[in-house]
C-alpha cells in the first residue's frame, strides 16, 4: 500500500490544473481490458501512459505548471470492504502525516449502482496545495480500486463536478 501511495506523491510532483468540460454524457471512454475496467474520458483530456503505473491515466491540460489527473491503481485486500477504507485511511496518515486536512469521507454510488467510498483529503507538496479525491470500490475476489482524482486546491470549484461525474461513469467489465 505505501508504494501506491508514494506512487501517487510521484504522479502530482509529475503532473501537477486546467479548465474542462464535464464528463457526463461523454461518448469517448477508456476501457481496460487488464483491468476489467472502463470510465468516460473528460473532454480535452488526454490518455497518457506512464511508465511506472500499470495503467494509463487521464490528465487535463497544463495550467500554472500543473495538469489535474485521474489516475487509477488496484490491490488485492483479504478483509471486508469497510476494514479496506479504514487501511486506506491509516495509510494516508502514515504518509502525510500532519501535512493532510481531511475534507470529506462518504458512501459514493456510480451511474451502474456500484457502491463505493470518497476521501478527499488536502496536503502541501512542492509548495502547492493539492486536493485528492480518492474513490474506492469493491471488486472481484478482494480486488479493490482506487481512483484518484488531483487537482490544485484553490481550482477545487472547476473540478469537482467533473470528478464525481466522471467517476461515475465507471464500470467494471
């Protein structure tokens, strides 16, 4: 779990914001088949691929030095659902530590009825203040994914709507 979070660390010192479209009634979509996965793709958004993640990730325009991302990262969990949530939690303490402000936790359902968790939580990196939206769901046989959606704090108000209407747009396949 610590190298998916540091993996996530490494993807916002990478990436780093933009304006965009919202990604309900999207027609572009991408679909993974490693992962049995698919989600809509925000207007003006790219595919990129990254060497070091298993999947490519979506990513909006540069703006300030910084592009928001919508990465996807999955793990096998033997526990229920919630005792995942709760690690995932303990984790981003561990990591962060007293540089992360909780902002929301809460139940979180897609357009398909596939219920989930959001954490959003704010921490300080590069000297920026970066807002995380991670979106977890239940999967088969233990398998849990996280989305996770970063943008620059202050830009919170252009993205929030496009992350939770693309986020509902996934599915698994």
């Amino acid at each position: 779990m610590k190298k998916i979070f540091v993996s996530l660390i490494a993807l916002v010192v990478f990436f780093g914001t933009a304006p965009y479209s919202n990604a309900a009634g999207n027609k572009r979509r991408y679909v993974e088949s490693k992962g049995r996965f698919s989600i809509s793709i925000p207007d003006t958004w790219q595919l990129v691929k990254v060497k070091e993640f298993r999947y490519k990730i979506l990513r909006g325009a540069f703006e300030n030095n910084f592009a928001p991302t919508i990465n996807f990262i999955d793990e096998a969990f033997t526990g229920q659902f919630d005792e995942y949530i709760e690690h995932i939690n303990e984790e981003l303490g561990k990591i962060y530590g007293e540089n992360m402000e909780y902002i929301l936790q809460s139940p979180f359902t897609t357009d398909k009825g596939l219920k989930g968790e959001i954490i959003v939580i704010t921490t300080y990196q590069q000297e920026r203040l970066i807002q995380q939206s991670f979106f977890c769901f239940p999967g088969d046989k233990g398998k849990n994914i996280i989305i996770t959606c970063t943008n620059l704090a202050e830009k919170n108000a252009r993205f929030s709507e496009l992350f939770i209407n693309t986020v509902k747009s996934f599915e698994w396949l």
